[in-house]
C-alpha cells in the first residue's frame, strides 16, 4: 500500500489524486488475519565510488531523502536528468542540467549487482594455520548476496542487533532517517527486515542458528515476521537483564531486551556448566552434588484420582529419618484417618493446597529403590504436616550407571546413597530462557568495554555487553569449534570481539564475518554536510561506524593496544589482560561494485580474487596475482585459478605438488570444456567455473525477498 501512496502522490491531477487516494483508505481498512505491513518501494543504496554513466540513476550529493533521477545524457561535465522509471520517487524536481561531481550513482535493492572486495586494512596475530575473520564496511543486503555466492547453507549461527526502531533516528530506509514522526515507521522496520532475513535463511546449515536481539518497540511484530518466513524453525525468546537498576521513564522500570532464537530443524543447545539463571556458579558446592527430586508428583497428573493406584503411605522413624515400610494402596473413597498416626511416622502424598495428590513410584518399585539407597527423607514440612520424601530419579540412575555420577558413600543409618558428578562436564545443565548475570549489564561490559578496546571515547549509543553476546554464541557454538558465524548488522563489533574471547577459552578456530555500514551517527554526519563534507569524502568517511568503531575496536582487542600504540588497561573477567589480545587474524574489507563486461573479459581478476579467497573458507593470508599468468596458486591459501584453460595439463600437474589445494576456480566460456577439466581432476577438489558462475550469480533476481 505504501507503495502505491507513492505512485498516487505523483499523479498531477489534483482531482483524480484525492479520489484514488480515498479509494485506497477504504482498501486498507480490510485487513488479512496475521501480521500487515505495507510493502514499501524497492531500498535503494548511494554508491559514491562508482562513475556517473548514461543510464545510471543518481541522487545529489547534498541533498537527502531518496529522490532518483535518471542520466539521459552527459555532456561537457553536465548531466542531463529525466524522471526515471515508475516506482521511484522524485519529488517536484523535474531533473534538468546538474553537474556530475554533484551526483551520486544510486543502486537499487534487487539490481543484478556484481560485487568486489577492496582490501583496507588487516592483522595477523593467529598464525598461518588459523582462519581468517572478516570485516566488510557494505550496506548489508548486497553483502548478503556476496555471502550467499560463497557461504550459502554453510554457517552456524547468525547473530544480529539491528535497529530497534524506538524512533531516535538510529537507522535510514531509502537515505532517509526513519522518526518516531514517520506513520509508516513499523512497516519501514518490517519491510527492510523482512529482506534481509530471507537472505539470511539461504546461509544457515540445517542445524544453524538465528539469533536477533531486540527490545520492546518490535519484539512482537519481529516475533511474528520470523514465524511467518522461518516456518518450519523453532522460536524460543530469551530475556536477558541489561540493566539491574532499570529505566522507568514514569512507568515500570525496563531492566531487559530480548534474544530471539530461531532454530533450524536439525539445531540444538549444548547444556552448560552455567544456565544463566541459577544462584552463580562462584558457590560451587551447590552444584556439586545430583538433584534429588521430589517423590510427590507435579504438575499434570498430580491429584490422586489421576493415578489412584499411587496413593499411599511410607512408614517413616522420625528420630533416625529411616524409611520403615511401604504401605499399600489405598482404594478411592476411603480417605486416611490421619489423626490415628503419631505425628511425623508417616508420609502421605499431601499437596501444597492440602489436596490429596499421587507419589511418582507404585509400592514395589519404591521398596526396590529404598534398598539400592536411592531414596531418602528430605524435611518435615510444617504446613502440610508431613515429610518431603526424595529420590533419585530414572534420569540419574541411568547416569550413575554411565559413570557421569558416583557413589561416594552410603549412610550407615538411612542406607541412602551419597553421590556426585563425576566431572565438571557431568555437571552440565540446561542453558534457561531467562539470564539473569551482572557482567550482562550493557553499561559496564558494553559501553566501558567499548571505551576500554578502542581507547577513547566512542560515538556509539549502547553496545551490547560482550559477555551477554558470548553467552548467545557459546550456547550455539560450545562443542562448535570451527564454527562460522555471521553479524550483518556489526555496528560496534562486539561479535568478532566474543568469538576471539570464545576461542582463547577453548582454543578454538571459529571465525566471525562482520558485516556494517559506514554511516555517520545523525547528528555528525549533519554537521558534516553543513559544512559541505558528503559521504564518499575521506573527512565523511572517516567519521563513519566502520571506520571510526567498528574497525578499531576489532584491531585493537586483536592486538591488545589502544590505536596509538600504547597497552590497553583493564582485564576481562576470567582476569586475562585486555592488553594481552587476541592470536586472531582479521581481514577488513569495502564492498565495491564490478563491471559485468569487464568481469566477463577476466580484466577484474585481481577484484574478485579476495571473493575466491572467502569461498576457500578465509584460510592462509590472503595474497594479490602477480601479473598475467596462466593460473594462479596462492603460497598459503587452498585454492588454485587456472587462467588459461588452454594450459590445463600442466595446471594439472602442478596441482601435484600441492596436496592442501582444495578449491579450483577454472576460467572458461565452455560448459563442455569445463566438465571436461572437472572429470580430469577426480573428486578431490570443490570445482567452479569462472566468470559464469560467478556472473550468473549475481543475475538471479530476488522476487521472493523484494516481493
């Protein structure tokens, strides 16, 4: 509907405009059962790198909002601009005579695209056998598609914070910033997220995992968003306190944000030395030792004309707390005359309220486990005037019997079994969906962490906490440890930063793929463009999120120094220094746009080589071609490109000498001579043709996500 708004308001009928514009009022009033939201006109994004060419469509550099025009004509540093194609806004400008260096190529979401990856920047601490991370300063959605060329259904765990939309101006649709002013601010959300994330669906593994964070402005509608595209996934929503003290604003005092998980079919949760809920692991004695269970019996089936068969009495000494007799059944209509027992003999199946319930045992199965020592009296409770009878349940007799609890002792009075885990891994519990730990808190280990790492102050409204991130990782990744994960929304780079902490505690070799975009903070970035500084201007640019956060926080908790070289100060809370760093190798990268013609030429090489690099899994340093050669075999990397399909048989041969490679990138236009090389070369190597595979990639129109 949002779109068709758009279309009315171009009509230049004044008459005819206000009639189908009421018209379209009474549409909407009709709505479908489930979550609505108006389908906005197709995103756009300014590319100030790329040359204005006949064609192109372009926006001003120094004015905002989304108005597009198209270049009919160039001449003498002049471009001539028209209204372009239907579907675009325009405003009243009709276009006319603008000079090129005042305008910007403008791509439009769904465009064939054929993207390239600039080296900026890079640090090596992890060693040659360690995989590199990635950061990539991109607008997400076209990263994503880059992604999908190399890594679809290939990663583990996406985990994202994207705007949450509270109306403060912290994110842009179509180069507008969106404001609580905006009438169409939550369908703007919806649909922006609504493209990204089926992207994002095409990258996870059959067991992989998505995990978006969000607060309380779209966590429905989100909610509702992810059960209608991720259908056949498991939704489990995790409240995470942020902040103890809380924010009230007048009301109720908000101390939490929510993780929603999103898991494939085939995806699980490995249980945890810590559940994120339970009283802190720092008293470890408490969790030493097995849970015994209540015999009473909870929840559904619980009232004893559910299991009447399982209602009766245990004989109880009160001064030893031995368990003297199991007592039969007794039949429904006959109520126990409990005033003809002495006080504290005998247990009967009481419920809290007073209510007859059912014990989980029947007579001969509980004798059966009082004489292996599994069952024994807990305390006498007062207000139900009976005891709490304990035991151990099927669960922990089966782990008794696999050795992960040992029998340490037996009472020499009671006969029951003294036991505990036999090792820290024993002790593993199920992670809840409630965390409730002080080093979550985004303000002491989000906001001071980032100040810490980058080493000044930073630009950057609420980060999230590093451990509460690590936490959301290492549920997924835990027995993971060669994991890939994705954050399209990198903002400050706390994810990269969790994965390298992940890995110092495990020695792992997981990898992070950062994903952000390098707009400048609102008000900066205004600042800036009063004084005539635009986006693509290296002062612009400098200012930026990528640039001035997210890569600097990155290199630094890397590196383990501030930006001038001087030793970070302060420790992470297992009291390792921030100034020792990581030993992680990290890759930072722009996101550039090719020339099909000259892809399909083999002049841009060199552009697309890192992307290559990317789909041998990010391993070895990355090198550049050397000069026209007819392949090319990187010294470190384990993958080849033959360039000359005409040199094939010695290309073969000196595969040989490499026994590492794993990838071929062969170089040809024939379908035939390719799955000839293929057949050639065996099984051993992951095949791909270049540049058809590649450019017929980035043809593939997305209807389903820009729909």
């Amino acid at each position: 509907m949002a779109k068709i708004e758009d279309l009315i308001a171009q009509i230049p009928d004044e008459r005819l405009r206000k009639a189908v514009a009421a018209e379209v009022r009474d549409l909407k009033k009709n709505k479908k059962f489930g979550l609505v939201f108006e389908e906005h006109l197709p995103e756009t994004v300014r590319l100030p790198n790329l040359p204005v060419k006949v064609g192109d469509l372009v926006a001003k550099k120094r004015e905002g909002g989304n108005q597009v025009w198209k270049v009919r004509a160039i001449r003498k540093g002049k471009a001539d601009l028209v209204k372009p194609v239907e579907g675009y806004s325009t405003g009243a400008d009709e276009g006319g005579e603008v000079p090129v260096a005042e305008l910007v190529v403008v791509g439009s979401f769904g465009d064939s695209i054929y993207p390239a990856l600039v080296p900026v920047d890079r640090i090596a601490r992890g060693g040659p056998d360690k995989p590199w991370n990635v950061l990539i300063n991109s607008d997400n959605f076209h990263a994503l598609q880059l992604l999908l060329y190399c890594y679809e259904g290939q990663v583990d765990v996406i985990y994202i914070d994207p705007p949450y939309n509270t109306g403060a101006r912290d994110w842009k649709y179509n180069n507008d910033y969106v404001d609580k002013t905006d009438s169409f601010r939550h369908s703007k959300w919806l649909s922006m997220m609504k493209k990204r994330l089926l992207l994002a669906k095409r990258l996870l593994k059959p067991d992989g995992v998505l995990i978006v964070t969000i607060d309380e402005h779209e966590v429905h509608h989100l909610g509702m968003l992810l059960e209608q595209n991720y259908s056949e996934c498991t939704q489990q929503m995790v409240t995470i306190v942020i902040n103890q003290k809380g924010v009230s604003q007048g009301r109720l005092a908000r101390v939490e944000e929510y993780a929603i998980f999103v898991f494939k079919p085939d995806a699980k949760v490995d249980t945890h030395h810590d559940d994120l809920l339970s009283p802190d692991q720092s008293d470890q004695k408490r969790f030493q030792v097995p849970r015994w269970e209540w015999l009473l019996r909870g929840g559904n089936n619980s009232r004893r004309e559910d299991r009447p068969n399982l209602f009766y009495p245990i004989h109880v000494d009160p001064t030893t707390k031995v368990i003297t007799k199991v007592g039969e059944p007794l039949p429904i209509g006959q109520n126990p005359d409990l005033s003809s027992f002495t006080p504290g003999t005998v247990a009967w199946p009481l419920r809290t309220d007073g209510s007859y319930g059912n014990w989980q045992a029947k007579p001969s199965t509980l004798r059966e486990l009082i004489y292996g020592g599994f069952v024994k009296l807990g305390g006498f409770d007062k207000k139900r005037n009976t005891w709490t009878i304990l035991y151990l349940n099927k669960g922990s007799r089966g782990r008794i019997d696999k050795g992960e609890i040992r029998i340490v002792g037996k009472d020499a009075v009671t006969g029951a079994l003294e036991v505990e885990y036999s090792s820290a891994e024993a002790r593993q519990r199920n992670i809840k969906t409630v965390w409730h730990r002080g080093f979550h808190d985004s303000g002491i280990y989000g906001s001071s962490m980032l100040r810490s790492t980058v080493g000044k102050e930073v630009n950057f409204d609420f980060p999230k906490s590093l451990y509460a991130v690590r936490d959301s990782l290492r549920a997924i990744v835990r027995n993971k440890p060669d994991a890939l994960i994705l954050d399209f929304f990198a903002g400050s780079g706390t994810t990269m930063h969790a994965t390298a902490l992940l890995n110092s505690e495990d020695s792992g070799r997981r990898r992070a793929i950062l994903v952000t975009n390098n707009e400048a903070e609102y008000k900066a970035g205004q600042e800036l463009q009063k004084r005539g500084i635009l986006p693509g201007m290296k002062q612009y640019e400098e200012q930026g999120i990528a640039e001035s956060v997210t890569w600097p926080r990155c290199r630094n908790a890397i590196s383990g120094c501030a930006s001038d070289g001087k030793p970070l100060v302060g420790s992470y809370l297992s009291g390792r220094s921030l100034s020792d760093g990581f030993e992680e190798n990290l890759e930072y990268f722009r996101l550039d746009f090719l020339d099909s013609d000259e892809v399909a030429r083999g002049d841009s090489f060199k552009a697309i080589l890192p992307v290559l690099w990317m789909m041998a899994g990010c391993r070895g340093e990355r090198e550049d071609s050397k000069g026209s050669t007819p392949w090319f075999i990187p010294k470190r990397s384990p993958f080849a490109v033959l360039i000359r399909e005409s040199e094939f048989r010695d290309f073969r041969a000196k595969l040989d000498e490499r026994k590492d490679i794993e990838w071929l990138f062969l170089v040809t236009d024939s379908e035939e001579n390719f799955s000839q090389m293929r057949r050639a070369l065996g099984r051993r190597y992951q095949c791909v043709q270049l540049y058809k595979n590649y450019l017929e990639n980035f043809r593939i129109n997305l209807p389903e996500v820009l729909r």
